[in-house]
C-alpha cells in the first residue's frame, strides 16, 4: 500500500466537495424568492469558499497530509472532510454531509477508473486545483497558499516511477472498492449500471506512449521485423492526445477532475433516487413487508433517537441543506421521475420516535463500542487526531 496516498485523495475530494458546495451555494444566492429562508449573498458564498480553501491548502494542514502515512477509514476521512465543510460560517445537516461524503467519493472513483495511465493522477489533482484556484481568485493571500501547495505536490510526485504511480492507484481502487452508490448523473450518461457499478467504454483514444491495440509483430534474433498479422482488439481505439501539462499552470489535456457541474443540470448534483429507500424491504410481489416496517420503525426508535454529544450550545452562521430543495427530489416527490425504479422499490417512511432514557443507554453502549473500536485498530491513537486538532487551530 502507497504511503503518499492521502495527499492526493484530500485534494481531489475536497475539490469535488467545493464543486457541489459552490454549484448549491450559486443556485440558492440566485433564487427569485428571496424571502425564502436561508438564502444567502454572494458575498457569503465566496467567504464560505475561501475559509474552506484557505483551511484545506494551508502550510501547517499540508505539511502534516505530506508526510508518509497509510490511507485513513472513511469514518476518519468523513469526519475531517466534515470539520473542512464547517471551516465557515456554512454548516451542514448529517443528511447532507452523508450525501455530500458519497457524492465526492463515487466523482473521484470515477476518475481513478477512468484515469488513462497511473501517472496521469496527477493530472486529475492538478485540474482539481487549477479549478479550485480559479473558485477564490479574487482572494490573493488563499490564492498563493494554492500556488504553494501545488509547488510541493509538484515537488514530492513528480520524482516517482511508474511502478509507484500503480502501486498508488491500486491503493485509492482498494478504497474505493466497496462504494457502489448510484449517481444520478452517472446513470443518465450510463456510465454507471443501476448495480452502482461503472461501466468502462473499451473505445477512445490510448493512454500516451501506447500504440492503438490490433497488431501483432514478430522480429527475429537481429531485430529484424519477418511477420505481422492482425487480431480484434474488442473495442474501437485512437491515437494518443497530446500528453498533458505536469506543470503549475498548462493544458492538462484531460477532463477527468474538472467541475461536471459547471452546465445548469440541477438534478445531476446529488444521488439519485436509490439514496432514499436504501432501507425498503419489499415482499416478492413488490407491495411493502408489513413485518419489515414494524422492524424497520424499531430500529429507528433506537437509533433515531441518539442525541449527538459535546455540540456546541450556540453556533453562528447560517444552516445549508443541500439536497431537500433540488428539483430531481421535488419531481420525485410529484411522482413525475422516471418510473423504471419506482417499480422496483417501494419507499416505507420510518418515524424515529424519542425516548431520552433509551437513547442514553444505547449512546453509553455505542460510546463503548466506538472505544474499543478505536483502540483495536490504532492503539497508539487515532489516525486524524493530530489532522483535526490542527484545524480547530486554524
């Protein structure tokens, strides 16, 4: 496993979480109903940018990500993404910031797929950070902690080999591998199957460097060519594009890391439906379980119920909910979206009822669990502990 992972998974999630954040934040500040609760300038928006780019490239937060160190959990990776999002004056409902953690984790996952050779990683960072550059660019001071940081990312990959660049990416596709969530966006381009796997073209141009597959040449023991025959390479290829820009600014040749978006498709911005009825469990003639619905609201008694702890008694700012507005759920909600799933699925809303003596028993329980969890998989303490008490310093 590839030590440098985390630099480079930061960079590109956290560009992804400012291309939704700055998409929802435009979307609300040009609302026509201004009186709608919650809208906000767009002064505010661009403040709530550069508090989080400012945290994320900053010298002491970097320098910590650069040192070698194995790939955290989700769990530690959300959490540090979440204390990223909060950075500003924006705060974000769990619902959201679930959705958001999703959302950016399938976009990368995507690109690593998609990625053309393992080197041209780079390539999808530095469109990541050329975009994220040009988000606060009427902010100098965050603008030079970007160029800088960019300079040392510059400075510690372009050294490695190729061998390093597989190992890295074999790495971030271990992560990846158990992330099947379906996007909306992804499956109205069917680049992703309803399974929330992806489906990979086997057409298009080959990564730099190779030749178009479909030809087989024997040399002899002098180097000499004496035969050549053909064979169906399964797909339809092209020639390599020109090789991308490596430097701090160029033409990265490549649309793998850019905004996806930037073009007025509100309903490509979050998952799709499957997202709300991952609880649904359905009898085989598709009606709901009765039995199920009664499981399924015992189960949020007791877990709907639990009471974050150790939540600051005043915050300021203002609340985002990011995805209760859109439109693809406004048209679910009318029964006007595509019908194909909604024969498949069947939604069954759970009330979480409270009940504050079971909901401090559970809290105790879980509290143990977590404990225990924590100190078996790091017993000399928990990765992202020294990342995230680096930012509250922020």
């Amino acid at each position: 496993m590839s030590v440098k992972t985390l630099p480079l998974v930061f960079i590109n999630l956290g560009g992804e979480m400012l291309y939704i954040l700055d998409q929802r934040l435009r979307a609300t500040s040009t609302s026509e109903d201004n009186s709608e609760k919650g809208v906000w300038s767009e002064n505010d928006r661009k403040r709530v940018m550069n508090d989080i780019v400012g945290t994320l490239f900053s010298k002491t937060f970097m320098d910590e990500l650069l040192k070698p160190q194995q790939l955290y959990s989700h769990r530690t990776l959300k959490t540090v993404l979440t204390r990223l999002a909060h950075a500003s004056i924006m705060r974000l409902n769990p619902a959201s910031m679930d959705r958001l953690y999703e959302l950016t984790i399938m976009a990368f996952k995507y690109q690593v797929f998609r990625c053309p050779r393992p080197k041209d990683l780079l390539l999808i960072s530095y469109s990541h950070i050329d975009t994220i550059r040009e988000l606060v660019k009427d902010t100098s001071v965050v603008v030079n902690q970007v160029d800088e940081t960019h300079r040392k990312i510059i400075e510690v990959y372009s050294s490695l080999s190729e061998g390093e660049f597989q190992l890295l990416r074999q790495t971030l596709l271990i992560f990846f591998q158990d992330m099947h969530v379906r996007v909306s966006l992804f499956l109205k381009n069917q680049i992703q199957n309803p399974d929330g796997r992806f489906a990979l073209p086997t057409s298009g141009p080959v990564p730099h460097g190779i030749v178009v597959p479909g030809l087989i040449r024997v040399f002899d023991s002098k180097g000499r060519e004496v035969r050549r025959s053909e064979f169906p390479a399964g797909g339809s290829y092209s020639s390599p594009v020109r090789e991308g820009s490596f430097e701090l600014h160029g033409d990265r040749v490549i649309s793998l890391g850019m905004n996806m978006y930037t073009v007025n498709h509100p309903e490509e911005t979050h998952t799709s439906k499957a997202l709300k009825i991952l609880s649904v469990m359905l009898q085989g003639d598709g009606t709901p379980n009765p039995l199920a619905k009664e499981e399924l609201n015992l189960l949020a008694c007791l877990i709907g119920s639990l009471k974050a702890e150790n939540m600051p008694r005043a915050e300021y700012g203002f609340r985002i909910n990011l995805f209760t507005t859109d439109q693809e759920e406004e048209e679910e909600a009318d029964g006007t979206s595509d019908g194909a799933e909604e024969s498949m699925f069947g939604v069954i809303n759970i009330q979480a009822m409270q009940d504050e003596q079971s909901a401090a028993e559970l809290a105790r329980i879980t509290g143990q669990f977590a404990e225990e969890e924590e100190q078996h998989e790091n017993p000399s303490g928990n990765k992202g502990d020294d990342l995230l008490a680096m930012m509250d310093d922020l």
